[in-house]
C-alpha cells in the first residue's frame, strides 16, 4: 500500500472532518498498540538471540520476524484506514523468492524486515507522547469552554465557581468567564490540528520504514 498525505483542512474545518476524529483515535490508541508492538519485538528478539545456539532458535527466529511483518502490514492497513492514504495493494506479508526456502532467506535479506523491527520499537515511545500530549491538551480545552456554562449556573445560583485568586478574576468574573471560553475555543481546533500533523508524521514515518524501506 501506497501511504500519501491528504491535504490539511481550514482552522475551523478540521472540526467537521471525519479524519479528524479518527485520526485523534489512532493517536490515542497508539500508546496500546505501541506498547503491545514493543513488548512483541523485545521478547521475540531476546527469545532469538537467547536460542541461537540451539537448533530450534532458526524456527523462532523465522517465526518472530514473519510476525513481525505480519505487524507492519496490519500498521500500515491501520494508518490507512484511519488516517489517510491512497487506495492499492498492502505490501507482501514475505518477500518473493523461488518456493518457501526462497522466500524465507528473503525474509532475512529484505531491509524492509529490519526497518520494521525499528518502526516497532519507535511505536511506543512515540504513542506515549502522543496519548500524553492530546489528552492533556483535550482535557484543557474543555475545561476552558466548560467555564462560561459554569459561570453560568452560578449566576442563577445552581453552581458555586472559583475562576481564580487574583483580584482582577474576583472583580472580573463575567470577562475571566469569557476569555477562558475563548482560549478553549481556540485550543481545541489547534489541538486537532496537531493531531493532523502528528498524523501525517506517522505516516511519513510508516511510508519510509514499512512500505518503501
């Protein structure tokens, strides 16, 4: 599969756009599915090296970076689906070669094999920050636009609200109330807006060390 990026929309028109959300939701699970494709590439790589000198370190050995690949190919299919790229044939599960040996020996020459190993490993640092950037910047956003409504409830005496120490928020409240709302306003398309960008960084990624490595 061919990964291209798709072009970023207007400030408030990401607001609207489907591969907004979905892209978000790829970021967030990225720290799952990061952690599960690092655990994965650590293990069988510890099991290979730990088995090598026996005879059944070769099948182990085989089976991890076939599974590997298996990984990179469900990735790349992922990042299709909910981030963005063109429509064409995902790339081979294993390397062509002449019969099963063939392919095999394949599978240790082709450097898309290894630069896979790499993508895996990368995926769960980079699905850490991810998840930690956008949620804390999502869970500040809302917050913000939550402190009109808030302001708003406790003028008519439903909702107590501290919008702050400083005697310019206490002599303010109505204006504190308004500015918090529009710097929520404005954080949350900012917020989608990194999560596009970070989206297609993903994929620049995965096109260079998953499909055209």
């Amino acid at each position: 599969m061919s990964l291209l990026p798709v072009s970023h929309p207007g400030f408030f028109e990401a607001l609207a756009q489907r591969r907004t959300y979905t892209t978000l939701l790829y970021l967030l699970l990225s720290m799952a599915t990061g952690i599960l494709a690092f655990t994965y590439t650590v293990t069988g790589l510890s099991l290979s090296l730990g088995l090598a000198i026996l005879i059944i370190g070769i099948p182990v050995a085989l089976t991890f970076l076939a599974g590997a690949r298996l990984l990179s190919v469900a990735e790349v299919h992922l990042l299709k689906v909910l981030v963005g790229g063109a429509d064409s044939a995902g790339p081979a599960l294993l390397p062509g070669g002449e019969g099963f040996l063939g392919r095999l020996k394949g599978l240790l020459k082709d450097r898309r094999t290894w630069t896979s190993l790499l993508y895996l490993l990368l995926l769960m640092p980079l699905g850490i920050a991810y998840f930690t950037t956008l949620v804390s910047l999502l869970s500040v956003g809302l917050g913000l636009l939550a402190v009109p409504a808030a302001r708003l409830f406790q003028a008519t005496g439903t909702l107590s609200l501290d919008l702050g120490g400083t005697g310019w928020a206490l002599a303010h409240p109505n204006l504190m109330a308004l500015g918090c709302g529009l710097a929520g306003l404005a954080l949350l398309p900012l917020t989608f807006h990194l999560a596009l960008l970070l989206g297609r960084f993903q994929v620049w990624l995965a096109k260079h060390l998953l499909v055209n490595a």
